[in-house]
C-alpha cells in the first residue's frame, strides 16, 4: 500500500485510492467507501449496507499513477500547472507556466497514439510555447480540480 505524503492523510482518509468520487447533488467527494465492479457499476458502503450510486450523479475520477511535485496523487479532472519551452533541448531555451486539465485519451490512429493514457489538455499559455517535456513532469503541480475549480476553465 502507498505512503501519502504527509498532510495528505485528510484528503486521502484511510487506505490508499485509485479513484476518487464527487456527487453532483452534494457537491463534494464521496465521504464513504466507494467500490468499482469491472463492469463499471459504483457502489457506496454505508455502515454495513452497499448502496448502488446513480451514474447520473456520481462522477468517477481515476488516479493517474503521477504524483506532483508536492507529492499529491494526480487524478484524471485535476488542472495542473507546469512549464512549457519556446524550443525543445536547447540550453538558451524560455519558459512558460501552463495550466492544463488531466483528461483520459483513449488513443489515436497515428503510430505514436494508439495506445490510451493521461494527457494534460493545455487550458492557458500566455506564450504560446509549444514544447513540453515530460521527463520534466515531477516540476508539474495540482492547482485544483474541474468539479470544484470551474474558474480555472475561464483563463
């Protein structure tokens, strides 16, 4: 089981997570136990009864397997800020802040495409630098998240 850094005992009660779920009626992430089927139903443990939750209103989050550079946990939704080049591996190139949305792709038909993953869905860049490099991802940070930092689409 993973460590969570310290601090984030709050956000993370209890054992470790590889989802995270928010009710759209309550507008805030599920204070119970929630479990997965692999047919993709969600379901809540409440005392000793599994309520089934409603689709309609219950968004599912899905960790990404990263971690910041705080060390916060990742999830598909969150907005994270990180750096972007105005030219790839040069040693006199500039950077930039950019914020982008975690959002699951379910991959492409170019060759270096096809197969499903993360990927950050560029939200603000006053520069417009277009390189990114992620064996730089560790410098990335969780600045909030789509259900409870909507603003941040406004940018």
């Amino acid at each position: 089981m993973k460590e969570l850094p310290p601090g984030q005992e709050k956000r993370f009660p209890g054992k470790f997570k590889v989802f995270k779920v928010w009710c759209k009626t309550e507008k805030q992430w599920e204070k119970h136990e929630c479990l997965l089927t692999n047919k993709g139903i969600l379901y809540q443990m409440v005392g000793k009864n599994l309520i089934k939750c409603n689709p309609d209103t219950h968004l599912i989050f899905f960790f990404t397997g990263l971690y910041d550079k705080k060390g916060m946990p990742i999830f598909e939704g969150d907005f994270i800020k990180h750096p972007q080049y105005n030219r790839p591996y040069s040693i006199s190139r500039k950077s930039c802040d950019v914020i982008s949305l975690v959002t699951w792709f379910d991959g492409g038909s170019a060759p270096h495409y096809q197969q499903p993953c993360f990927q950050g869905y560029e939200i603000k860049n006053e520069k417009g630098y277009g390189y990114g490099d992620w064996s730089e991802f560790f410098r990335c940070e969780v600045i909030g998240n789509i259900c409870e930092n909507l603003e941040l689409l406004e940018i």
